[in-house]
C-alpha cells in the first residue's frame, strides 16, 4: 500500500543534513537564518493565522523575536486558518483519524497525519508532507549513533533484525504511524517489523515479545522499565535483544544504566513529539544533541523570559524551519529543557541539551498473584484519551489499591466523566493483572498547570 515519500526530497535532504552535522556554529546559525527567512515569508503569504500576528512586525528573520508565542489550543481552534494548504480542513482530518484503518495511509494522497496526546490540555491533529519526512528519515538515518556498525555492514537490508514497537496500537499516534509507514516503505521487513500494544494485559504482551525475540525494542522509557523489571524477574526472557531505542519521555542517567544491565542492551535515547519527530539524538559521548539546523528551541522562564545556556526552563518555544504546510513558529512547547554550555567531547558543534520534563509516573498497584502491577501513565493517559475522551485531569495514586481522579467538571457532566473513567480505569487495571481497585472521584478540582500549560497528570 502506498505512504509518503519522495526519493528526490530524501536526497535532497539527506545531503542537508549530511553536511551539517560536523559543520561550524557560525554555519549552523547562518542555515537557521535563511531556512527561517523561508518559513517566515511563506506563512505571511499562505496562513492568515500568522499574517495576522505578524502584521506590523519587521520583515525577515527579527521578526521572530517581537513574536508572542502561541498554544496549541489556540491553533487548533483557528486550524483552517493556520494552515497554508486550503485543502486541509479540520474537520476532514478528525473524520480521517477516526477512522483506525487511516493509520500509515496518506491523506489527500501527500500527507502523513497523526494525533497528539492530550498533554497539555488539548489534543492536536498534525499534518506531514513528503518534504518534512525526508527530513525526519534523513536526521533518525543519519544522526542516530550506529550501535552495530559491522553488522550494519553485513546486513544493509535489515534482513536478519527483528524490531519490536511497544506502545499505544489503537491511535494514530507519530510512533505508530511511523511503524507502520516503515512496513510499507520496506515491504522486504514487514514480518520482522511488528507492533505490540500496552494496553493488552500484560501477560498477553510477555508472552508474544518472548514468542518474537526482537532483536531491537522500540518504546517509551516507562515501558521499557517495566520490560526490563520482568526481565530482572525472570517472568520474561529476551536473549537476542541488542539495542534498545526509548524516546517520548524523561529517561534519566540512572533509569538507561538500569535498563541497559537488565535487559542485556544498548539504550539508545532521542527526543521528539508530535510537532517535531526528530528534534534530538544522543551522541556516542552519551549526550543528547538539538537538531538546531532544522528546529529552533527558544527556552523561557516561568514569565517568558529567555534564559542562558546553563539555566533550566519552565518551557521551550518551538520553530519548526522544515514544516511549511503546518508551521509552527515560536509555539509553546511546554518542555523543561536546559541547554549545556560545555562543548560535547564527540566533537559535533550541535547543542548539547538536558531534557528535565515529562515527568509522569508509573504507578503501582497490588496484583492477584501477589506481586505490584506497574500502570504505565502513557496507558492511563491513552484509556482515557480514547475510551472516555478526557484530556483535562489529574491521578493521584492514594495507596496500592486506591487511586483518586481530579476533573474539572462539576454537576451531572462531572458525574458522567467520572463513572465512566471509572470503568475503564477499573478495567485495564484488572486486565494488567491487578487486585480490584478504587477509583475516587474529585469534582471541580482545577488540574494544576505552570505557565507551560502542561501538568504531571499522574503521580504516585
């Protein structure tokens, strides 16, 4: 079945970011001036969203720095706007998104579309063309380290791999969606290629990740903890893995070191989202790279001030210099990041940068069979996303068997939100193997949110 790519704009792309990753600062910024001089006069001629916050702005580049930012709420209300292509209609997109057969299928045949979580309080529907794919297969391609390069030698094709993807299978989620545009770019893999869903009871995943035996797992750090526990527990054996590939959550020093002795692997860490696939690749030195040729990341403090390099933010601003169907200019990402003012010992002049956000916990319940049953916050968050269409809430985890809601909502709308969220809470627990759990209920608690406007949804 056919997906999004152009073997023209990959090369093309791929020469881009070939010849950036060891190039000098001073041409780093001079690439992020012009691509950003592109970006800014296309969106001043195709989106009236951004001709508007414009207007009465300099032209070029300075622009960028009289800019207020924006939220995701805000461009989703005004999507029709906001786009550059009058062809992308919201509506149209949420009617192709609910449809879990559209998952890897282009939209209006140029155009790889997937959703967000609700993380920030509003989910958001994002739209790829075949440019803006180039460019995240050149940079994982190109910039991801090569754990087995030998091997890689001997085996372009992939042929003798078997890739696991743990996550979310129900969604047109970037993750999934990628997975799935893989099987179909390389037919050759689609059997070695597969993807396992969290959400099944947990049994149900051991036993078909043992029956693969993946070579490489694919997941989010929560996840991959988890897997390694059952590993360290010897309720799942996994001996041919060799690389383990974790991104969309906070992965500390301390967890990789763990993960990489329990699992018997390589961990290889990146950070991305749904607006940005590839923003960043961890080095051989272990230090996590900004794909600042391409994206711009601006961090602020908790007034939206901008910070130093050395400095923790209370959020990011976002530049997208590749999107120019969806662009993304100086959009409120919500991520503690720090940038290191120390050059990285690999030698590549890309900033050096701490990912300190996404900050959710695994909680932990009693289990039938006596032992605790990690719940992972990217499946509670996803049941009730999905089943219940909650986005705004908090869970606080009051003893092993207890948990406690926190909605906004009041009077019967609240009273409606919480029994259902409380039968699918209840339901996942119990097919992850847990005790019967309670789910108390606190109506008109306003979720707490920095200036971000992103939360820690779960808390143990």
């Amino acid at each position: 079945m056919a997906t999004i790519f152009d073997a023209w704009q990959f090369g093309s792309a791929t020469w881009a970011v070939a010849s950036a990753t060891h190039a000098r600062p001073e041409a780093i910024d001079a690439l992020q001036r012009q691509r950003l001089a592109v970006l800014l006069e296309v969106v001043r001629d195709r989106s009236s969203f951004y001709r508007d916050r414009f207007k009465g702005l300099p032209a070029g580049p300075e622009a960028l720095l009289e800019l207020q930012p924006v939220h995701r709420r805000e461009l989703m209300d005004r999507f029709d706007e906001w786009v550059c292509d009058p062809d992308l209609k919201l509506e149209g997109l949420r009617d192709f998104t609910a449809d879990h057969r559209n998952i890897g299928e282009p939209y209006l045949g140029r155009y790889l579309v997937w959703e967000s979580s609700g993380t920030s309080g509003s989910p958001g529907i994002f739209v790829q063309d075949a440019h803006c794919m180039a460019l995240y297969d050149a940079l994982e391609g190109l910039r991801r380290s090569a754990v087995r390069l030998a091997q890689s030698l001997f085996d372009p094709l992939g042929l003798g791999e078997r890739i696991a993807f743990v996550g979310v299978t129900d969604g047109h989620f970037a993750s999934y969606v990628t997975v799935e545009r893989l099987r179909r770019l390389q037919p050759w893999m689609a059997s070695s290629v597969r993807s396992f869903s969290i959400l099944q009871p947990q049994e149900a995943l051991l036993a078909q990740l043992q029956d693969f035996s993946p070579t490489v797992l694919a997941s989010y750090p929560s996840a991959a903890a988890m897997l390694g526990q059952e590993v360290a527990g010897q309720r799942l054996c996994l001996p041919a893995l060799r690389e383990i590939w974790t991104g969309g959550e906070t992965l500390s020093a301390v967890a990789l070191h763990r993960l990489e002795q329990q699992l018997g692997a390589v961990v290889r860490n990146s950070y991305g989202s749904s607006e940005f696939l590839a923003m960043g690749w961890e080095c051989r030195a272990g230090r996590m790279h900004l794909n600042s040729d391409w994206v711009l990341l601006e961090p602020v403090d908790e007034h939206q001030r901008p910070l130093p390099p050395g400095e923790s933010s209370a959020s990011v601003w976002l530049t997208h210099l590749g999107n120019t169907v969806q662009p993304l200019i100086r959009y409120d990402l919500g991520d503690h990041v720090r940038f290191v003012p120390e050059a990285c010992p690999c030698g590549c002049a890309l900033p050096v940068i701490e990912l300190q956000g996404r900050g959710d916990d695994t909680l932990r319940v009693a289990g039938v069979n006596g032992r605790p049953v990690p719940l992972l916050p990217l499946a509670l968050s996803t049941v009730l996303e999905e089943r219940v269409g909650l986005f705004d809430f908090q869970i606080c985890q009051k003893d092993d068997q207890t948990l406690i809601l926190r909605l906004p909502m009041t009077g019967e709308e609240g009273r409606r939100a919480l029994a259902q969220a409380r039968t699918v809470l209840t339901e996942y627990a119990r097919s992850q193997g847990a005790q019967p759990i309670r789910v108390l209920g606190e109506l008109g608690i306003r979720v707490p949110r920095g200036r971000s406007g992103k939360s820690c949804r779960i808390l143990s």
